[in-house]
C-alpha cells in the first residue's frame, strides 16, 4: 500500500558548464511512495514553477528503464540504492520518511555539465564512432540462417549489448573509467561471427578513442557493475582486455 | 481525389517493376545531394545510415542527446518476418494477407504486400549487423506468436527487440558519421518545415543547450519523427515523443491522414495516480503465457488466489476460441474495457483486469517463464511492489501507437514535392489498426529499403541546389516565426503550467475520443479544446529565458501544437461514420459488438488540409481498392 513521507532534498544546481555550481535544499511533503524518483522530481519543479522559480533540469525520456537518459548520483549512489534499476524506475517506497537526499549529476572529466543534473555524454557516442558496429551496408546481408551462430555466444552477446549507455558506470567509478560501457560493445560484437572481421580494429580503436576522451582506467573496484541498471558483468572488461592483447601481440 | 501513385501490374510485380523504373542517382553525383533527416529512430537512423552509405550528403537531427536514444529503444515483444523458418505456413502473402485484416481493410494493398516482401530482407540485414536476436541450441533463430497471426512469425531478443534494432541501426549511422558522410545535430528540435516555390527545402531549428534559432536547406526534407500518442498525454511513449515536427509541417502544407486511427495497447500496468507521468507497458508477447481473466461476480471483493476456477471468466478464451488470448490489439482493449465498465474490473480502481501466467509457470516451470520475459516481469515488480511468478499481473489498456500521420503516397513522399515521411509519422501501412511486431517491421522497411529507392527517383529529377536556396527569404521568414512564438510563450507569465495544460487535454481526450467514441462527446470536445487552447496563450507559465537550457519551454512548444492538434484528431473521429480497428465509434457497431465498418461510405484514407487555426480543414480523399482481398467482418472467432 502507498505512504506519503517528507524528504529532505539537497539538489545540484548550476546554470551551465561554466558557472560553478552549489547544492540548493528543498523539503518536500507528502510524497506518494508510489511514485518514481522522476515523477517525485516532476511534482517538485511543478511546485518551483507556481512559486516563480526555475525547474531543476534533468535528462529523461523514456521512463522505463531502456533510453538510458536519465541518471543522477542519489546519495553517492548512481540511479540510486535499488540495484539493477534506473532512475526512473526508483520508486519512492525505497525511501524513508524524513530522509535526507543528496542528487548530484554524473561527475566525470569524460560528462561535462549542461545545467543542474544534465551531463553532455557524446563521448560514448564518439567510441562507438570509432568501431562499435559491423561494417555491413544495407543489402549486402546473406540469409539469417546463412551462419548458425551457438546459442551460448548469442546470449553472451545479447547479455552484453543490453547496455543502454547512461553512463551510471563512469560516474560510479574512481577513476570516471568508461572500461564496462566499452567493454560491453566489445564483448556484444566481438562475441558473434559476424563480428570477427573486424575484431582486432574493433578493440585497438575503441580503447584508443576511449583514453583520447579523458576516461580513466580500470583498478578493478567493480563499482562499475555495482552501479549498472542492466547488470552487466565485469567479465566483458575482462573479454575486453584479452582481446586487446591478442590484438596488439598478433 | 489523391493519387498515391501505385504502379500498375500484379500486386506481387509492382515493387519489383517500380524499382526498375525509378531513375537513379549515379554514385559520382550523390554526395552533391543534402538530404536533412529528423528522428534517429528506426525509421530515421535506418533511413540516415544507409542514404550515408550510397553516398549522399545526410545531415541527422534530433531532440535527444544521443541517436540511441529514440522511443523505439522501448518496443520490447519482437518484429515480424515472412521466413517461414518454423515451417507452419507462413508467406509473404500471408503476412500481407494478416496485416491488411489486422488493419481492418483500412490499408493500401501495394504498401502492405511492399511491407511483407522486404520483411525477410530486414531480418538479414539485423543478424548480419550483430542484433543478438533469440537463438534455439541448434544455432538457428527462434520465434514466437503475436496477436492476429496463427503462425509464428515473430523474431525476438529476450524483451528488448526495439532496443537491439535500433542499436543496429544507431551503430550503422555512426559508422558513417565516422565516415564523414552522416553529420549529427544532437539536443536540436525542428520548429518549422521551409517550403519554397512548393517544394520542402529545408528546416528551422531550435539548439536545445544555446536556444539558438537556425535554418538549413536541403534537397529532400525527411521526416521521422514519430507518432502522435502524447496528445492524451499519459501513454507509453516516451515523455518527448510529440506532434511538432509532423503537425508544422501540415501547417505548412502537407496532408495529415487519418488522425483518429490511434491503438490502444491492451497490456499495460493500470494507472494509479494523480501524479503519474506515464504508462508503462507489458509486451502483448505475454499474452503468449498469458491468461487474461476477471472474477464473474461484479465487485468481487476476494484476493484473485481465492477465487475459484470455476467463478473466473476467460473472456477472451470463451468469445473468441480460434484466437484467445492472441486476439488483435483493438479487440483485446475493448473487451477489457467492457468487462471493467460492467463493474468486474479487479484493483483498487476497478479499472484493471487479470494476466495470470501460472498455468505457464506450472507447465514449462518459473525458469522458462523467466527467460522469456525476465526483464518485463522485473519492470512489473518494481513499479507496482508486487511479485508477478506469485500474483496475476494487473493489466488495463493504455494509448500506445497512432496510425494515422502524414500523408504519403507509394513513394513515401508527402503531397509537397521533397518531403518524405517515414516509420510511424506516416500513415501508410497499418490502416486502422497494427498488429503487435510490425511497428519496427514498417520502420526499418520504410527506412532500409524503400526510401533509398524511391527519394532517388526524386533527385534525380532536380538540380542540386541546398547552398543557394538557403539565401532565399522564406527561410528568414520561418525563423522570425519560431522567435516569435517563443518570445510570447515566454511574456505571457501566467498561473498554470504546462503539464496543467497537457493533463487537462489528455483527460478530454481519453474520455471523449479514447477507446470508444460519439458524436455529443466529439461535439462537445471539439468545443472544449478551442476553450483550452484560448486559456493556454492567456495562462501558461514558463519561467527562465530562451537562450539557454529551458525543458519547459521545450514542451510548451510541443502542448501548443497537441493543443492544435487535438481538435483535428476529434474531427476525423467525428467525420468517420464507421467503426474500424483503432476507431470505434458507439453508434456503429454490430449486435455483438464488434466494429461496424461501412465500406460504401468510407473505404477512403481521410487527408486533410489545414487552413489556419480555429478553421474547418479541408478533407481530401484517397479511395482504397482491393483487388487482391475480399472485405469481409473481421474475425477471430
């Protein structure tokens, strides 16, 4: 059944990404434990608007789960305590009444920011550039059925490419390191027949582009996966990385 | 009357005989052609990564921060292909065949039959682009039953087909904006259509970061922007998905077609309250495992382990045996909401009724259920609190896809030379109502392989000209207009916002022009929503300035044209003397009833032509003729 509970939120305000930012406190009452993290945001900036001040900005889309935009660190947290969930479909039951919020946005060198909790994350869309695909044109593809591919590496494929690139993974880690969003493609495309052409290049060109953007590297603190609301595993850096030395020995 | 322009011959020749006699761009002078495309989404990013490829100058816009993000990442069941790899009798021309009765003989026969045959040629292209669809132990591909078919014809990834097709295509365009050939324009939303000398030359558009206003010219304009669903404001779609782009350029000329063809989706979690922002649906591939069902006493009050199997109704079992559980999506939404309104609805509501997968759990076990729709049931969880392998799922229809959109003919260009419209913007091939899996069907189609076939007949008739027309004043014109529709959203500083606005739009339209429709309701709408309209430019509050960042002024825009819209979308219903698919219309209905069509009346595609604001549009007609299928009453019985 549904409570209503009072926060208090302590939210990051910043006006762009050169004006230096601060955390404003707002209370809130009678929030609906219905309610998802988005939505309890929504009657909030309803709230600011009838009072004459400005609505938080924070990305979303969707609202459920698959878009990858929205995101926010609640409490040190990225997307929040729930594992294997996005912002979006946090629901406020997690919550206790009178609790204290931190959100912040993603913090990254790799995610400079727009405005209060929305984060410029082109530079994944740049890695992909730089070789996350199969080089097939529209018309060039043999039947489906042309190559059988083991059930085993579809799923392992498939198990990887759910990621939906919000970056929850680059901003739970120490060193805003993007190795499981790169490492995920890799594992998706490297793991399929149809990707085996490419596969060498494929990985020499994602990591390359991936130092170039600013991330960090991988110290092995697992944050990454701790924080994935897809729950992808850490064994596709490992995957990553062995093919990154047999790309780089042979 | 409109001519839509199909090829004369055999339905089965038409397409291939169409595509020899298209001219052709030679691969040398392609790239002296700018085609603007707006969207990312399947029918957008498809359309954008394979005109890249061939070699034209492609410019990609869209209001999300990344293509990968456009709502058909959300369509979860599958995509429907004639392979016939099951061995059970599938063809294209059974597809065909399903997809026009699906349609309820609302759809043009050459578009459908186009649709089924470069169906199976979709799916290879996905596999060859690494889409990690099902697989069985032998290595080959699995499939699965959807609504309105009696094959297995639907290719699937787990719950999250939509995504993985458009990862596909996301991860084609990207390969050719690492080639130079695709340029993106991220966090841009087009606000006005350019059409000079009637032609579409180009768009206006908004940086969604800087506020800044800019033009670009083009020698094609296409549009794949989506549907309309957002108008009732709580749907499935995603909260950006809107009308703007399509209804602008209507405004600017461009026929928009049959508007009151909207799908209600019979299998979303129930709204529960008055805060909510969104509905969420379950994939009808649930309906495969699925029993839906509700007490047969009215008001029951019992907890649904409780109550026996001999006081349940399976009403879709028991009114439509041949079917069951897998009737199309209109039939299944009504019944549904027949049963709530007859007071056997479950829930705190009593507008919900039962999914129960525990006969499925009890024949094939929780681990296969899990793997089929792991991911769905986990989304149920957190949402509603409550666990889906113990207790029936509560389900009740929600407003999900419009098959109306602009008009296009054969060639999927508008009635203004130079646009083309693509995916669900259009109208073209659902008729009045689509089967599940065949949205991203129509989508990578119209985007993979029609469009590059037939905006090259275009082409290459003209001269390419996109750096001199951009000097001509119409594009400064649309650029003052934009500005100054912001400026005077942002000085009327009223007391309501605009989600005010759009919740009190989409409760009218749910109740007067929803699932099911009249003529005193549509009256009464059409008289309502000029009043709220009025209100809006007098009332709405947007704080902030135009130069930045401003998400509110963003979707105030997008209410001001639903605004429009909506009473467009109440007229067509009005003028639709018939019920069909989507548009059920209370005064037309047979005694059991099930949709009345009226084929000597209205066996046409309903286009219209906008006249300003607060006029009567002018209704143009495109006669459908069925030369290949018999009209007949739909049925699933």
């Amino acid at each position: 059944m549904s409570k209503k509970i009072n926060l208090n939120l302590r939210i990051w305000r910043q006006k762009d990404k050169n004006t230096p930012g601060k955390f404003e406190v707002y209370q809130t009452r009678g929030v609906d434990t219905d309610m998802s993290f988005l939505e309890m945001l929504d009657v909030l900036n309803e709230k600011l608007t009838k009072e004459g001040k400005e609505p938080i900005a924070f990305d979303h889309d969707c609202r459920e789960g698959i878009c990858g935009t929205c995101g926010a660190v609640v409490n040190g947290q990225p997307h929040g305590p729930q594992r294997g969930t996005t912002l979006c479909q946090l629901h406020m039951r997690n919550f206790k009444d009178g609790e204290t919020l931190v959100v912040e946005p993603w913090r990254a060198k790799g995610f400079p920011i727009n405005k209060d909790l929305s984060v410029n994350r082109s530079a994944l869309d740049r890695i992909i550039t730089s070789g996350g695909f199969i080089s097939v044109k529209t018309g060039q593809a043999p039947d489906a059925h042309a190559l059988p591919v083991p059930k085993e590496n579809a799923d392992t494929a498939m198990d990887a490419a759910q990621c939906i690139g919000c970056g929850a993974c680059v901003a739970a880690c120490p060193n805003g390191s993007a190795m499981l969003f790169v490492g995920a493609k890799v594992s998706h495309l490297n793991s399929l027949p149809h990707g085996a052409p490419e596969k060498k290049t494929r990985v020499l060109n994602m990591v390359t582009q991936m130092d170039k953007e600013g991330f960090g590297n991988c110290s092995n603190t697992y944050e990454c996966e701790a924080a994935c609301p897809k729950e992808i595993s850490v064994v596709h850096i490992a995957r990553m990385n062995k093919d990154y030395r047999q790309a780089n020995l042979f | 009357m409109l001519d839509s322009k199909i090829p004369s011959g055999a339905l089965k020749d038409k397409w291939t005989s169409h595509k020899f006699n298209n001219k052709l761009v030679n691969p040398a002078n392609r790239r002296k052609y700018k085609i603007i495309v707006v969207g990312t989404g399947l029918a957008g990013a498809s359309a954008a990564a394979s005109l890249g490829e061939m070699g034209y100058h492609v410019e990609s816009f869209f209001f999300q921060d990344s293509p990968r993000r456009a709502h058909s990442i959300a369509a979860q069941g599958g995509i429907n292909a004639a392979k016939n790899y099951p061995n059970d009798g599938d063809s294209v021309r059974r597809l065909f065949y399903d997809t026009i009765k699906g349609g309820d003989f609302r759809s043009r026969e050459a578009n459908v039959y186009r649709l089924a045959e470069v169906s199976n040629n979709i799916i290879d292209q996905c596999v060859a682009q690494g889409v990690p669809f099902a697989r069985e132990y032998s290595g080959y591909l699995d499939n699965r039953s959807f609504g309105g078919a009696q094959v297995s014809r639907t290719f699937y990834a787990r719950g999250q087909t939509g995504q993985q097709l458009l990862l596909g295509a996301y991860q084609a365009l990207m390969k050719e904006v690492g080639k130079e050939n695709v340029k993106l324009h991220p966090r841009t939303e087009m606000l006005d259509l350019v059409v000079v000398d009637g032609v579409a030359r180009g768009i206006v558009i908004r940086d969604l970061i800087t506020g800044k206003i800019e033009s670009h010219a083009a020698d094609a304009v296409v549009l794949a922007t989506g549907g309309y669903g957002n108008v009732f404001y709580l749907s499935t779609n995603a909260k950006g998905s809107n009308v703007t782009a399509t209804w602008r350029a209507h405004k600017k000329g461009a026929f928009f077609a049959n508007p009151c063809y909207t799908q209600i989706h019979p299998t979303c979690i129930p709204v529960h309250g008055e805060y909510q922002s969104k509905l969420t649906l379950m994939s009808e591939s649930l309906r495969n495992d699925g029993r839906v069902w509700v007490p047969k006493k009215e008001k029951d009050p019992r907890p649904a382990h409780e109550i026996p199997e001999d006081e349940r109704d399976y009403f879709l079992e028991r009114k439509y045996p041949a079917f069951g559980n897998l009737v199309p999506r209109d039939i299944a939404s009504r019944n549904a909401k027949e049963q709530c309104d007859a007071g056997r609805g479950v829930g705190d509501t009593g507008m919900a009724v039962y999914l129960d997968l525990k006969d499925s759990i009890a024949r094939l076990g929780e681990n296969i259920i899990k793997e089929r729709y792991g991911n769905l049931l986990d989304m149920y969880a957190k949402i509603t609190g409550e666990d889906p392998y113990k207790t029936p799922m509560m389900i009740y229809p929600a407003v999900h896809y419009t098959m109306g959109g602009l008009w296009v003919d054969y060639n999927l260009m508008s009635n203004l030379p130079g646009l083309f419209v693509v995916g669900e913007a259009n109208f073209s091939d659902h008729g009045s109502n689509r089967l599940g899996a065949s949205a991203l069907m129509q989508g990578l189609g119209d985007g993979y392989f029609v469009l590059p076939y037939t905006i090259a007949n275009f082409l290459a008739q003209i001269k390419p000209n996109a750096k001199e027309i951009i000097n001509r004043p119409e594009f400064k014109q649309a650029e003052n207009e934009v500005s100054e529709k912001i400026k005077k959203i942002l000085s009327i500083k009223g007391k309501t916002t605009v989600d005010e606005f759009h919740r009190k739009l989409g409760h009218l339209l749910w109740e007067k022009c929803g699932m099911a429709r009249n003529e005193a309701g549509l009256k009464e709408a059409l008289k309502l929503i000029p009043e709220l309209r009025d209100q809006f430019w007098s009332d709405v509050c947007v704080l902030g300035s135009g130069e930045d960042f401003n998400q509110a002024l963003e979707r105030a825009g997008r209410v001001a044209d639903f605004l429009e819209f909506g009473e467009l979308l109440c007229l067509d219903a009005l003028e639709r003397q018939e019920s069909c698919g989507g548009h059920f219309r209370e005064e037309y209905q047979t005694p059991e009833g099930e949709a009345l069509r009226r084929d000597d009346l209205y066996s046409y595609v309903a286009a219209w032509q906008f006249n300003g604001v607060g006029q009567a549009p002018s209704l143009h007609k495109e006669e459908l003729k069925f030369e290949e299928v018999h009209l007949a009453q739909r049925s699933y019985k």
